[in-house]
DNA sequence: CGCCAGGTCGTCT
DNA sequence: AGACGACATGGC
C-alpha cells in the first residue's frame, strides 16, 4: 500500500470530488471526510487530513493517482490569476480554490457524461455504479468490494435490456450505440491526437453527445483546458455578473475561452462552484 | 403531484 | 440557423 501525502493548500477533497466533474466516489463509513475513489479499474482512499491532502493506494497505481489528481499542475498560480481578474471570479476562486480538474479515464468520461444529460447528479452516481456491478469486475481494495468500470468490450457484450434495467431510460440507446461502435476497443489515441476543436467535432459526432456533453469530455476527459461546458449556471453566471446579453451557448462557451485563454476551463470549474453553492445555500 | 435534472434528437419553420 | 416538443427515470 502507499501512502500520497501532498499539500492540501490548494487540493480539498470535498470540493474537488463534489463539484460535478466525476460520479465514482463513495463517504467512506467509518472515516469522517475521507472517500473511496474509483477510475476505470482501480480504487484509492482520499482524504485531508489537517494541512495535506493524502491519497492511499495500491504501489502498482501511484503514478496512475498523482497524475488522475493532477499533482504536478501549479494550482497556486491559477488561483492567483483567477484572484487578479477580480470581480465575482475572485471570489468564486477563493471559494474553490481547493478544487483540481482531474485526469480522469477518457473512456469513462466519455460514457459518463453520456448518462449526465438531463439528469440529476444522485441518479446518475446510481446509475453508472449498476453499470459498473453489471458490466464491470469485482475488485477488492482495503478488504473492501469494489467494480471496475467496464471495458469498450464488456460494455459491447452487453444486450440493450441491460442498459435499460440499469435505469438509462432513452439514454439506453446512446450508450448500446457507442459501446457496439467501438467494436471491443477504446483508441484513446485516436481522440487525444485531435485539436480541441476537432476533438469536440469528433465527439458530437457521436449519437447522444451534443456540445455540452462534449465540452465536459473535452475537459474532464482530456484536460483540454479551452473547453468551457455552459449549463445553466454558467449562463446565470455570465448574465448576472458579466452583464452577458448573448442567449447561444455555444457562442458564451466562445466567449469564455477567449476572455479567459488558457484558464478557461479551471475557471470556468470555480465559476460553476460558487453560483451552485449559493443555490444550495438558500435552500 | 409536478417540476427538474451539468441535454440531445428529430422535426418544422 | 433557430425554435420546440419528446424523451425515461426518479430525486425532491
């Protein structure tokens, strides 16, 4: 077992695991803040414990870990350039300055975010973990059962009942669609070698991904950082405290990379924390 | 019960 | 190009 111990200045597993971008995480029972962490076929426990963040892990997946956290990235900077823009991005960085984009499995992203469309976050965690118990293999990681997430061939072995049973609904369709589609394999290769705006062309391309799905895989999948995913509270956001008059989400998602260049996409990630946290508030 | 969920597709102007 | 309803399911 091995034992990642990073600073937690700017790495909060809370914020980080909570704010949308991942679906595969689980309170660990016993342990208080501390969460099982699960990517493609393997598991670790993550948790702050006073001023570091640490992560545990099999020795075999600590690299696999450092880079899914993104630990080598200098997320003080981005913060200090979120800071030095002012306005309610500085406070939004302030808020969520603890958040990391992750690298997660491309394939999984993919999939994943496919099952996001117009759902809600409970339902889809609940969804994607039927996926996996079905579809995926049982594990073991701290005496405790997990399921890896299926391969492009499990997924493709599976019948279309299947993904309707799992509670997929409509999006049942998309996703048979896309695991037949890539006949047994997932050439990361393939996509990882396009431009951002050739990526995104290619993942549109897919039956059920439109370009807000597209966005998300774009940049949750691949850490392409001028991806700039504009749901609902983004355009709250760019209305309320950018004086946004633009109504088409693709040309706001425009707007945001241009103004914001190579921080779009982590911006764009305190941006979306901080107007849903106030939502949550006023609750 | 009705509204909504990190939307997309098909169809019609 | 842009608008609009349908879509499965269940959380709240």
């Amino acid at each position: 077992m091995e034992k990642i111990v990073f600073n937690g200045e700017y790495f909060n597993l809370r914020d980080t695991l909570n704010c949308g971008q991942v679906f595969r995480f689980f309170a660990a029972e016993d342990r208080d803040g501390a969460y099982f962490v699960n990517s493609a076929d393997k598991r670790c426990l993550a948790y702050n414990d006073g001023d570091n963040a640490v992560i545990e892990c099999e020795s075999e997946d600590r690299a696999y870990f450092e880079n899914y956290f993104d630990l080598t990235r200098d997320y003080g900077a981005i913060v200090n350039a979120a800071t030095a823009q002012g306005g309610v991005l500085k406070t939004a960085a302030k808020l969520g300055k603890g958040i990391r984009i992750l690298n997660q499995n491309k394939a999984e992203a993919l999939f994943s975010f496919i099952v996001s469309q117009n759902n809600n976050i409970p339902r889809i965690k609940g969804i994607i973990e039927r996926l996996c118990a079905g579809a995926g293999k049982k594990r073991t990681f701290c005496g405790a059962e997990y399921y890896t997430f299926p391969t492009a061939a499990e997924l493709a072995a599976k019948p279309l009942e299947f993904f309707k049973e799992i509670g997929l609904g409509y999006r049942a369709e998309y996703i048979k669609c896309l695991a037949d589609g890539f006949k047994g394999t997932f050439d990361e290769k393939e996509f990882s070698a396009l431009t951002t705006k050739d990526l995104k062309k290619r993942l549109v391309a897919i039956y059920g991904v439109g370009p807000k799905v597209a966005d998300c895989v774009s940049l949750f999948g691949f850490h392409r950082l001028d991806s700039f995913p504009v749901d609902t509270w983004i355009e709250k956001v760019y209305r309320e405290n950018f004086n946004g008059t633009l109504t088409d989400r693709a040309k706001i998602a425009d707007y945001f990379v241009e103004t914001f260049g190579k921080n779009a996409g982590y911006f764009q990630q305190y941006l979306f924390y901080y107007k849903r946290s106030l939502e949550k508030e006023g609750k």
